[in-house]
C-alpha cells in the first residue's frame, strides 16, 4: 500500500470514528467536499497545509494518517 493509499484508508477510518460526514469535514476544514472524496479514494494528493486542517477538525495528530493499522499490514 503507497502512501497516498495509507492517507486515504486512514483520513475515511478517522472520519468515520469521529461519526462526522464529508460535508461537515469540508466545510470545517475549508475544502471542497468533492475534493475530500477524492482524497478518500486516493485520487489526489493532500498537502501539508491540507493535512494540518483535517487533523484540527479531526482532532488527530497529522502522522495518524500515515500509521498502518493491523488490517493495512496484511496487504
């Protein structure tokens, strides 16, 4: 699994865990919410500046996007 795959599986898992929808995570860190799909799916890289946003209204430390999880070590 790349990173930018990691980013994706983790920023969805966080999401998710949070119980906060796409919209409510756009809106709050002031990005499109296609453009957060997009992120979800691994389509697009997330700037530093980006990754900083998304880990205030997630309320994460950045590198928890990156961490593998056991189900990502098994791929």
């Amino acid at each position: 699994m790349d990173l930018r795959e990691r980013f994706a599986t983790n920023l969805r898992r966080l999401r998710h865990a949070k119980g906060m929808s796409q919209d409510a995570v756009a809106y709050d860190s002031d990005v499109s919410r296609s453009y957060l799909s997009q992120l979800e799916k691994g389509k697009y890289y997330a700037s530093l500046k980006i990754i900083g946003r998304l880990a205030d209204v997630l309320s994460v430390d950045p590198a928890e996007f990156l961490k593998a999880t056991d189900s990502q070590d098994a791929r």
